[in-house]
C-alpha cells in the first residue's frame, strides 16, 4: 500500500516538473493583450510647404498630426512618435517636399558644426568682422537679418588707431562700404570680451574692399530699415564739412618744414 502511494506521488510529480518545463500551465498571451501593450495614438509632424537646404525654419510650416498607431502605419508609414522641437534660427538640412514627416536631424541649428555651411549662399563666402559689443547689442543685429556697413575713413592717415593717437580731423569721410549683405551668425569675441564677431556672407571684391578698409578705417554696422532700403539718405559720403558748415583747413608754411592746422572760421 505504501509503494503504491508512494509510486502515485512521484509521478504526480513528475508530470508537474515537465509540465512546468513546457510551459503548460502558463497563461497565454492572446492577440488583444499585445494590442494592449501597443501605443493607442503616435504623434507626428508633417511639412505643409516645400523647404530648401538651408532654409529657415518656422513653426507655421509644418502641421501636427495625433492619430492612432494602425493609421498612421497605413498612411503614412509612421509606427511611433516623432516629436519635434523648434530653435530659433534653425534651417533645413536639405529639400523637403510638401507633406513630408521630418525629424529633428533633418535641421541644424547654429551651435550645429554644419550651420555655416548651410546658410552661406553658393555665390558667397562666410567672412567675420569685430564691431564694437555694444553697437552690435544696441542694433539688435541677428542672424538672417541684412545689414548695411559704413567706413570711417581719413586723407591724412588710418584712423583705426587710439582715437587719441589721431589728430587730423580735416580728412575724415564716412561713405558706405558694404550694402544690404546677409549676417550668417554672431558671436562674442574670444580674444577681445569688447567685440562682437558678426560673420557676413560677402563676395570676393566685398571681401578685398572689407581687407582694405579695416586696415586704414573703422567700420561702423547697422541694420536696414524696414522696407529694406538702403538707409543712407540722399548723400552717400559725409565729410567734416556736412557736419560743420564753417569748417575750414588752415594751411602755415613753417621754414622748410610743412603743417596743417584745423581751424574753424565764421564765414
């Protein structure tokens, strides 16, 4: 009697171990249950325009689109979110068509390695030039915006030295350098915490004449008005005698030697 119960509980408990083995008594995972597990809705974002490489970006070119996973797989081939943050100057990576799902590796932004290269045109080369910290600030000078560059300049001598090292008054003339060219970024100064280093997209003659002109001058930036004209007035060149209308040079012959005195006289 005893083996024979003996006998009955080894093998119950056998049964049980190689049941357990092959998974008998586990619960089954029906088809509903993986549904449940899915994501009910996926976010996404489609372009409602045609964007260029290096275009800017702005939220009113794309459109948000919430709807269920097994639509949006069917639509448009999309089984998971795809959310999307803006930054300010942010431009396309390359050409995106109407109605197109984009990510966000699909943009650069300025502190992107391949931001430069993106919003410098074909025909232009990216070239940086140090304007006063406070001017560029006071100008509220920004990226994409178009700005005009004006030279202080002298017949008697450079004038981007200390302005206590110049003496001669009776040469300077401001006259427009560069006119309505497309600031690329702007940076604070490195070497000098004083400047800012605005980077234009410019020509190669732009580029000789900006050489030249930061050799002998100093360069003065703003940004063009509204309508987007060239806010210089009627007068392209200025000189001391625009600004004081009694102003005159007084040439002495002192011995062999030669000087110019700046005076003004009443007419």
């Amino acid at each position: 009697m005893n083996s024979k119960f003996i006998f009955i509980i080894a093998f119950f408990a056998i049964f049980l171990g190689i049941a357990s083995l092959t998974g008998l008594f586990s619960p089954k995972h029906t088809s509903t249950d993986v549904k449940k597990s899915e994501p009910v809705e996926v976010t996404f974002y489609l372009t409602n325009q045609p964007v260029k490489a290096g275009q800017s970006f702005e939220k009113h070119m794309l459109n948000k689109h919430v709807m269920t996973r097994s639509q949006a797989i069917r639509l448009y081939g999309i089984s998971d979110n795809r959310y999307f943050h803006f930054f300010k100057g942010m431009v396309a990576r390359r050409n995106i068509v109407q109605g197109q799902s984009v990510t966000q590796q699909d943009f650069s932004v300025p502190q992107s390695s391949d931001y430069l290269a993106l919003i410098t045109p074909k025909d232009k080369i990216a070239y940086p030039i140090a304007f006063n910290l406070q001017q560029v600030d006071v100008m509220k000078i920004h990226t994409n915006e178009f700005v005009n560059v004006m030279l202080l300049s002298s017949s008697k001598g450079t004038v981007n030295a200390e302005p206590s090292s110049f003496k001669h008054v009776s040469g300077l003339t401001v006259s427009p350098l560069l006119r309505h060219v497309k600031v690329l970024t702007v940076n604070h100064d490195d070497k000098n915490k004083s400047k800012m280093s605005v980077v234009l997209a410019l020509s190669q003659k732009q580029i000789a004449k900006t050489i030249i002109a930061q050799r002998i001058g100093k360069l003065y930036i703003f940004r063009i008005n509204a309508s987007g004209t060239f806010a210089y007035g009627e007068q392209s060149k200025v000189t001391v005698r625009d600004v004081i209308p009694g102003y005159v040079a007084v040439k002495e012959l002192r011995g062999k030697s030669f000087s110019v005195d700046n005076a003004i006289q009443e007419r």
